[in-house]
C-alpha cells in the first residue's frame, strides 16, 4: 500500500543559522512520501540565499517567499493552501524532526482510526549552540506516571499547557475544519490545541521525536512579551466559553483563566484583565478572586 503523503510546512523567519538544519530533517527522514513547503516570511538575514541554495540542489522542494513579512498565521495558511498531503506538519526553521517522527505518526493515526486527528509526542529542548537543556515533559511538569494523555482530551488542554507545539502533525481534515490557524491572532498554538481538540482524539508517542530550540531573542519569546499576546491569548478563552458543554469543562476553563489573567496582570495589561473579569463572571468564578484581581490592578 502507498504511504500517504505527508505535507512538512516549515515557517522561516530569520532563522538563516538554523533552517538548513531544519530542512535537512526532513529529508532524512524514514518516511519517503513527504512534500516540503518552505515559506519564508520576508527574513532580513540570510535564510533567503541558503534556502534558495538548498533549492537548487533538491528539485522537490516547494518555497514560498513573503514579499512582506504578514506573521506565522498568515504564512502557514499561504503555504497550506497550496499543499496537498493527508497529514500536516508545521516545523519552524529553528526546530528539527527526528528521523521517524513523521514516520511514527502516520503509523499511530492509522492505527487509531479517523476520530484521531492530531499527534504529538515529547521534544528534546536544546540552546542555540545545540546543547541538550532537556525533556519538554519535564520542564513543563508533566506527570511522569501519564504524561500524554489521549483520546478526547479538551478539558485537559483548557487547564493548563503541556503539549510541545512543535511535536504536532494533524490530518488534513483537521485544518480543513478550522479554516487553517486564526489570522486574528498573534500566535497560533493555544487556539489550533482548543479548537482541534474539541471535535478529534490526540494520540501520543512517548519518546522525544522532535529536537525544539529555546532562543532568548526568538520571535516568538520577543512576541510573548508583547501586549498582542495576551490579547490574543483572551481572545482564546472567549472562543472557548461556547465550546465547553460540561461542568468540568468550565472548570477546566476557569482554572486557565485565572493563570492566563495573572501573567497578564504581572505584565501590567490591566485592560485585558479587566476584560478577563468579565470572562470571570461568566464560568462563576468566585467574586473574592475578581476582588483580588482588582485589588492588585489598583495597586499597580
């Protein structure tokens, strides 16, 4: 039987000391059926020249170039629409795939069945000179008896954060079912993991099969210090209040927004907490905690 195709997006940013590496990831991997976009989001370094040197070399290669730089949302959904794989991958340049990660994916979903949609797996964290920092799992405090759960795990993922974003490949459906990532937002990971999970299964392999880079000056640690982020992140939890049907769920729910609004308040965005005051009122959190919260902002 012909391995379905896989489609490997890998998103570029000023990344020239890292996207060969990435690249050449994907090449090497175990699975033969892969197509590989590489969309760069108008890099002011050198990853165009080493891209397009790459490119000369390997004829399979798809590249998308942004003429202007229009954000990873924006970038993945140029490149999505012009794939074709039954599976997705979404690999930032400064990250990279272990050899049977894409492999080991396809083989889990298949096996699970069409309600599964999205697999992740653990990651190792490595520093910009490649030195092993650790296991994503953990660093993020994960239970080491069960550290992936699967199946229909929406409340979990309301709660708190603990899949590695860069470990995960969906179905084509998944995508298609959320019309790609939110352009709205400044971030795509918290809102495609609460949308997708809502209506698909995860499954998870154990081991580590992606290699994630943790940068002091990456765009997305510069861009998480940034008041769109938390705005977009709120923006998040309001999609999420009409997605969740059960009191557990809610909870889950409260639980996330009252950490969300904390990190918020820590970074003085008092207007998105008191837009998270409202969200309070909503899942009953209790009006001592609201008290508190501006209590705090009045302090400040």
């Amino acid at each position: 039987m012909k391995e379905p195709l896989v489609t490997v997006i890998v998103i570029c940013y000023n990344h020239d000391k890292y996207v060969v590496q990435a690249i050449q990831s994907v090449l090497d991997q175990d699975y033969q059926n892969i197509e590989i976009i590489i969309a760069d989001d108008a890099s002011t370094d050198q990853s165009v020249e080493k891209i397009l040197e790459l490119v000369r070399s390997n004829q399979s290669l798809i590249f998308l170039p942004n003429e202007e730089n229009i954000g990873n949302c924006k970038t993945f959904n140029k490149a999505f629409s012009q794939s074709s794989g039954e599976y997705i991958l979404d690999l930032s340049a400064d990250d990279a795939l272990d050899a049977s990660r894409v492999l080991k994916g396809v083989e889990l979903l298949q096996e699970r069945g069409p309600e599964y949609g999205v697999h992740y797996c653990d990651a190792w964290l490595v520093n910009e000179n490649d030195t092993l920092i650790g296991l994503h799992s953990k660093s993020s405090g994960l239970i080491e008896k069960d550290p992936f759960p699967e199946g229909y795990i929406f409340s979990k993922l309301l709660k708190r954060y603990f899949i590695c974003p860069p470990t995960l490949m969906a179905t084509r459906s998944v995508f298609q079912s959320l019309n790609g990532y939110d352009e709205t937002l400044s971030y795509e990971d918290f809102d495609f993991l609460i949308r997708s999970s809502k209506n698909f299964d995860f499954c998870a392999s154990q081991e580590p099969l992606v290699i994630r880079r943790v940068l002091e000056n990456s765009k997305s640690s510069v861009q998480s210090a940034e008041p769109k982020y938390y705005r977009s992140t709120l923006e998040v939890c309001k999609k999420a209040i009409s997605l969740t049907d059960t009191k557990e769920e809610k909870s889950a729910l409260a639980t996330r927004v009252l950490f969300e609004s904390w990190q918020a308040l820590k970074r003085k965005q008092y207007d998105v907490v008191t837009d998270y005051l409202k969200l309070m009122d909503q899942l009953n959190v209790p009006k001592w905690r609201q008290l508190v919260y501006k209590l705090l902002m009045k302090t400040h």
